[in-house]
C-alpha cells in the first residue's frame, strides 16, 4: 500500500501525522524523511485517503 506521507509502498502505511512521527522517533528512515519534508509539523492531521472505502475523503 502507498503511505500518503512518505510515498512508499509499505505494509503498514501512516494513517496520521501523530503515526508518522511516532514512527521517526522510533529511526524509521522513510518516515523521518517525511517528516522532515513537511516542515516538522505537530499538528495531528489526516493524510490524503488512499482507502477505496472512504471514497478517497479524509
């Protein structure tokens, strides 16, 4: 599945800011990436759907 955040196809995508940023505490390289391309933000936000059932709305 392609993470909206760091545009990976990966097992378990990020499903909000606050998930993204976990994870790059935590060393994970594409995920720090991102965050570093969105300014650092801490506001916990929804990423663009990617999920077919949502019908693509946040």
């Amino acid at each position: 599945m392609i993470c909206a955040f760091c545009q990976q196809d990966v097992r378990t995508p990020c499903h909000t800011v606050q998930e993204m940023q976990q994870r790059a505490a935590d060393h994970i390289d594409r995920c720090e990436n991102a965050l570093r391309r969105q300014g650092g933000g801490s506001h916990p936000e929804r990423a663009p759907s990617t999920d077919i059932g949502s019908g693509g709305k946040a």
